[in-house]
C-alpha cells in the first residue's frame, strides 16, 4: 500500500471513474491550467484574501509532525470525489498537509460574490459529503462505507463536522473527517484522514481545527 493510504478507496474510485472517462476535476472553475488566468469575484480582493490552517493548527500526530505545502489554486485530489458537483464555476484555493506517516489533511477555501451565494454553497457541500458514503458504495461494490454526523460547532455563520469510514473487499479500512464552514462570503472545507476506523478518528481535535479555520478566514 503507498503512503496515500488516508485516501485509498477514494484514489481507488477516481482511478476507475477516470477510466470511464469521467474528469473528476470538474470544469475549468475547479482544476484551472495554470497557465490560464482564473477569473477572481469582483466583490474579493486582496484586503479579503481569507487565511488558511498553519501545520501547528492540526490535530496533532502521536509520532510525526504535520508539514504545510503552499496555498494552491484548484482542488486537492482528495476531495474530488466527494466535492466534484458542488464546485464547478468557483474560484477555490487548497493548502495541503502530510506527516511521515499515513495521514494527511487539507483546505479547500471558496470565496464568492454575496453572503447569500455562500450560505448555499455551504449548504450544497454540507449535502454532497452526507451522499458520499452511499456514492461510494455506488460506485465500487467492494467497498463498504458508513458515514457518521458530529454536529454543528458554534462559529462565525457556523460549521459541521462528519466521519466516512470506508472498508474494501482487499483489506484497506480508511477513516476520513470531514467539516465545512463559512464566514460571510468564505466557505472553507477541511479534511483529515489515514488508516483505521472511526475509533481512530480525532473527533474533538479535529472539531477545534474546524473552528480555528473558519475563525482564521478573516
């Protein structure tokens, strides 16, 4: 197994979506060439830049130190599969992080035109990370997945937290926290995982890096 394994059934299912000739990046809003100029709203600028988690900001690791890469344009591959339908047209940046170890992280961060616009992106991606554990099963039947809901956390225009642990037919058990938030025109979405079960899961740090990156934003 590599060292992606906090995203194995995942990498495993795009893999096999790509195949059939599906882009999991979604249209240009999305995965933008980098060599094209992404069209930024109107309404940002660089005064309302929003912040992202710092390596210091994660649950912490019993063995390895967290590494930060830089902020990225785009969507991180992990949270592709999950994501891909709610982000098409939105201008996103990602920041992500890794330990020696199995488990990585990241941050996606929207920002669009109008508070209004924002409440419902938060609420489309709150339904499409509720769905992915079913989509999942739809997807490859030799993968189980089961989806737990940790609630709402009192930040900013609030948060909510979930767990989707995914078990295949070869042996490989993931477990992936899952959290969205927005704060006026931002949405932030944040994701843990690594090898393991909901058992493994570090629900209540990984509730305070939530409300730290939905209280970072701005």
């Amino acid at each position: 197994m590599t060292k992606r394994t906090g995203a194995v059934a995942f990498a495993t299912l795009a893999a096999a979506t790509l195949a059939l000739g599906t882009v999991l990046a979604g249209p240009a809003g999305a995965m933008a060439n980098p060599s094209v100029p992404v069209p930024v709203p109107v309404s940002a600028t660089a005064s309302s830049t929003p912040r992202f988690l710092s390596a210091s900001q994660l649950p912490p690791h019993p063995t390895s130190a967290w590494t930060a890469g830089r902020v990225t344009p785009g969507v991180p591959d992990e949270l592709v599969f999950c994501l891909e339908d709610a982000l098409p047209g939105y201008h996103s940046s990602y920041r992500d992080f890794r330990t020696d170890l199995e488990t990585n992280a990241q941050q996606l961060t929207v920002v669009v035109g109008s508070y209004a616009k924002a409440d419902a992106l938060a609420r489309r991606l709150n339904t499409e990370i509720r769905a992915c554990a079913a989509r999942i099963e739809e997807t490859d039947p030799e993968i189980e997945a089961t989806l737990k809901d940790y609630g709402t956390l009192p930040v900013e225009e609030g948060a909510h937290a979930y767990g989707v642990h995914t078990d295949t037919s070869w042996g490989a058990t993931d477990i992936n926290l899952y959290s969205v938030g927005r704060d006026g025109r931002a949405v932030t979405v944040v994701k843990w995982g690594q090898m393991g079960d909901f058992s493994d899961a570090p629900v209540q740090a990984f509730k305070k890096t939530t409300t730290t990156a939905v209280d970072k934003l701005y």
